[in-house]
C-alpha cells in the first residue's frame, strides 16, 4: 500500500452459523491476492477454550494445525487452501486468549495501578493482537464466528467499531442467509434485515452484504435487502451454492466484487486476472471419471454433515489429487465398528478403489480398522495411513506378519508388546497430567530412504509435514518389523522417530506419522495423495486387482 496502511475487511454472520462464512472470507482474500496484494484472514472464534486442540471435532470440525504447531479452527485450513499460503497461530484468536492476556498483564502490573475493566482493555487486546498479524499486509480480513447478536461477539465488535471510528481504513461485510422455505418457494429477506439490525445496535453499519442462498439472489431482493439494510444495492452480493467451493471466488469477481472493495478504499481496479484460477476451476470441471475411496473411522452417532467437517482437509486433499488425475472422487464413511460385529463384511472393502484410515484418538473401534487395514494388505488394496492409521497399520503387521501376538498400541491400555508407545520423557508428563505438553504438534522433518515409494513420490531427500499425535513407533521394536519386511521409508533426522511406514509388493501401502493432507492445495496436490489416487485408478483396471505374494 502506498500509505503503508493495512485495510481491515471485518466479515460478520447473521441469521444461521455455518452458512460458509470461512469460504466467502476466504474466497474475498483469494480476489484481492490475485490483484497483486498481499493478503491474510485471522479467525476469532469467541469461545473461553484457548485453541481449538482440547475439542472433539463433532463440535467445530477438525483440528485445523499450523505449521508452528498451532491446534486451530478448521476456516484456517480453508484460508491455507484459497489462499496458497501457510499461516501461522497468531491467525486464529479466541475469547480465552485474549482474557488470558489481559489477566497475565494486570498480574505483571502491567496496568500501572489502574483499575482493568472489560471495556476498554478487552478490545484493546482484540485490536493489539490483529495489528500485530496486520503487519506488512496491504488486506487483512477478519472471519467473526458465530453470529452477530451472540453475546459473546460483542466484545469484538466492540474493537471493530473503535477502529472504524479512530480513522482505520475498514470495510464491514456481513454475510446473511436468505431461507426458501418450501412451502413459499420465496426467497425471503426478513431475517437477513433483523440481523443487520443487531449489528448496527453495535454501532456498525455494514459496507457489503453477501446474501448466502441455494440461488442467486434476484433484483427484487436485493432493493429490499438495500432500502431495509441501509446498504447501496450494488453492494449487495451473491453468494449461491456452486458445484464446488472453489468456484467462490469466479462468482465474486464476475459481480465486480472485488472492484467495488476496491474502489470503497480508493484503489485501482484490474481486469483478467483471475485467470490462473479460471486454470484451477476448470479442472475440477473437467474431471469426469469417478474413483470410489472409503475413509475407515469410529463413526457412531455423528451424521454426515459432521463427519465431513471433522475430516475436512482429508477430503480436500483427496479431492486435489483425483481432480489432477480427470477423476472425481465418491466418498463413503465406513464405521470400523461394523467389521468388530461381523468381520465377514471386510469383504464389502473390494468395492472401493482405496482406504484411508485418518487420524483419531482413543480405543473405540481400533480393532475394527486393524481387520480392514490386514483386508487391504492381504487383498492388494491401496492403502493410505495418516497418523493413527500408520501406527494402526504397524501394529497390524506386528501381529500379522511378525507373529508378535497380542501387539497393540498402548493407547488401548497396556499391551504384551507395545510396538506403538508414548517415549520415557513424554510418559513422566502423563503422568504428571501435563496433557498440554505431551503431543508432537506442527512442522517435523523427515529424511527419507533412497529407492522407497514415498521418496519417489514426493522426489525429495528431506520434508517437513504438520503432526499432532502423542505415541510413536517403539524404536525397541524396528528390528523385528524390519526382518519381516518392514519398510520405514523416512525418520526424524535423528532416526529415532519413524515418519513413514510402506510395503513392497503391494499396489499400494503407506503410512504416515504426519498429517499430509493439511499441506494439499487445490493447485498442488500432496504427492502422497497424488500417488494414492493414482494407484486407486489403476485398480479400476482388471489386471491391476492382484492380490500380493505373501510379505
Ligand atoms: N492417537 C494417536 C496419537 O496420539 C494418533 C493421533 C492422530 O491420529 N492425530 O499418537
């Protein structure tokens, strides 16, 4: 920016929460990138939990973790993803974290005597905290969670409104939801208008309105959303349903959005150029092969809707890597629970082109995704394992391959051989209840073995990849896993810690310490999905449903 200011887009909800606030936030961000500035999103999630690492993913989705090992809200990972850009912890803020900043200073008597109050030392830290990520950026935006009338927003509203008024360039964009209830067939504008009426209670006025619906919002409406909502009507903007997220940005930009954020900041609009994202929608358009791809979990009493948010990322980067390839994914959630009732329905995994046992906690279910791991290591199924499905995967080979009966994961509870266990120095944390400290989270390094498939697919000698899990590999026990055919195709530079985890002779087997799929973009598929996808396709053809020689 010439005046070296950063402009804030403050971007609120009204009426329901999930209504795709994250991807329209994240889709303005995209716009403005592609004119050249740089940009980045923060999230404020107003809930007391100072980060997202201590939630079920049933609550908010999954655990969406940065590169410096932030445990995040999952609108982070959607930010990542539209914008190609890694961001740090620093961009998530929640209610705790300000509290607790502002307590932490009044204990260090960082006050100077005066008495603290909620109003205005609470908003001081909003805006202390969003500055401090502001700078260098030409655009910040900043996601509100919830919706406006929450009790718990207006706080941070609060901060918005005093920036607005000590002359910090921001726009305010309030993104509502337009129901068609069925028995009108009508749009209707009503709660659209009654929720900007909560928001200007808070002393803001909102610059745009995106209106959220399955269609377009017509001209009718959007006079109506003007006259009532106070906002100029070509600021009122669609936001329909498309057939993919990614489309987002394309319908913004064709209503000259991103002109119109423009010129309220007094800048230079210019054309044609989203045309590398024009490259990225097209190939989504294009793909028209289908590859079937079950996801083995503990699903129990979640509903699908919240199960696609709790393995949000996983489906994005399975979604890159077959949309590369011309091929559109089917995925079916397949409770591993099914197969610890009946292990003759292990068969029904044939029907798909590839598993994928994704990360998880706990006990419940694990026997069941071990019998479906050995299914697709017997069968010749390609497999992928991300966390505990790599350690679910060496512990299956224990048992299966190696004859060491009984091998478990401690997480289970004490095991006659322990091959996935916490380490010495993480246990006398445990012990200590200290759970804060007790997971690898974040960027980790790699050095991977030459003339391995996970070398080949990711071409390189070292990686970094994110991690958030407490147990390892129990380095007591690599040599036995290995006399038997074990392959660790990567370890920590050290070689203590075992990162990935392969077999020779099977289509496709992989397991990985790491959560590759935080890394997928939409224009750069993770080479590990790449290579699972690509073995998924294969499988399609007769000749490829070889079942391996014994390991
Ligand atoms: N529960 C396992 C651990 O803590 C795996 C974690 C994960 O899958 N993210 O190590």
């Amino acid at each position: 920016m010439p005046d070296g200011k950063t402009r804030f887009l403050i971007v609120t909800g009204g009426v329901i929460s999930g209504l795709g606030k994250g991807v329209a936030t994240a889709s303005i961000g995209n716009v403005l990138q592609a004119q050249g500035y740089k940009v980045s999103i923060v999230k404020i999630d107003p809930y007391i939990n100072i980060d997202a690492g201590t939630m079920r993913p049933t609550e908010h989705g999954e655990v969406f973790v940065t590169g410096d090992g932030g445990e995040t809200d999952q609108d982070i990972g959607t930010y990542e993803r539209f914008l190609d850009q890694d961001v740090s912890r620093l961009h998530n803020i929640t209610t705790g974290q300000v509290y607790r900043r502002v307590i932490e200073m009044e204990r260090n008597l960082e006050f100077g005597g005066r008495c603290v109050e909620v109003i205005p030392h609470i908003p001081q830290e909003v805006e202390r905290r969003l500055k401090a990520v502001a700078q260098g950026l030409d655009f910040l935006l900043v996601e509100v969670g919830g919706t406006v009338g929450d009790y718990q927003n207006v706080l941070f509203l609060e901060a918005f409104r005093a920036m607005h008024l000590r002359g910090d360039p921001i726009a305010f964009i309030h993104v509502v939801y337009l129901p068609i209830p069925g028995n009108l067939g009508e749009m209707k504008t009503k709660p659209a208008q009654h929720s900007v009426r909560l928001l200007n209670e808070t002393g803001i006025q909102p610059t745009f309105i995106i209106a959220r619906a399955s269609r377009p919002v017509d001209d009718v409406r959007k006079e109506k959303i003007s006259i009532f909502c106070n906002v100029r009507k070509d600021h009122v903007i669609a936001d329909p349903d498309t057939p993919s997220v990614y489309e987002m940005p394309l319908v913004f930009e064709r209503q000259g959005f991103t002109r119109k954020i423009l010129e309220h900041f007094n800048l230079p609009y210019q054309e044609g150029k989203m045309q590398p994202w024009e490259g990225v929608v097209r190939t989504i358009a294009q793909a028209q092969r289908q590859v079937r791809i079950g996801i083995v979990g503990k699903y129990f009493d979640i509903g699908d809707f919240t199960l696609e948010d709790s393995y949000l990322s996983v489906i994005e980067a399975i979604k890159h890597a077959s949309w590369q390839q011309g091929a559109k994914p089917r995925i079916q959630w397949i409770d591993s629970k099914e197969f610890e009732r009946d292990s003759s329905r292990l068969r029904s995994l044939e029907e798909y082109d590839g598993i994928i046992v994704p990360g998880g906690f706990g006990s419940s279910g694990v026997e069941g995704k071990i019998g479906a791991i050995r299914h697709c290591r017997e069968q010749g199924i390609p497999y992928l394992g991300l966390c505990y499905g790599m350690q679910l995967a060496v512990v299956e080979y224990a048992r299966n391959a190696c004859g060491l009966e009984g091998a478990n994961t401690t997480e289970t509870g004490p095991a006659p051989h322990p091959v996935i266990d916490v380490l010495p120095e993480q246990a006398q944390l445990l012990a200590a209840k200290n759970y804060g400290n007790t997971m690898r989270l974040g960027n980790c390094t790699a050095v991977l073995a030459p003339g391995t498939l996970v070398h080949r697919l990711y071409g390189r000698d070292r990686v970094v990849e994110r991690h958030r899990h407490r147990y390892e590999v129990n380095p007591a026990y690599i040599p036995q896993l290995e006399a038997k055919g074990a392959i660790f195709s990567g370890r920590s530079p050290d070689r203590r810690l075992m990162e990935f985890f392969e077999l020779k002779g099977h289509p496709f087997f992989v397991g990985t310490q790491a959560h590759p799929e935080l890394l997928s973009r939409p224009q750069r598929p993770h080479p590990l999905f790449l290579g699972f996808i690509q073995a998924a396709l294969a499988r399609q053809q007769p000749a490829a449903r070889r079942v391996p020689a014994a390991a």
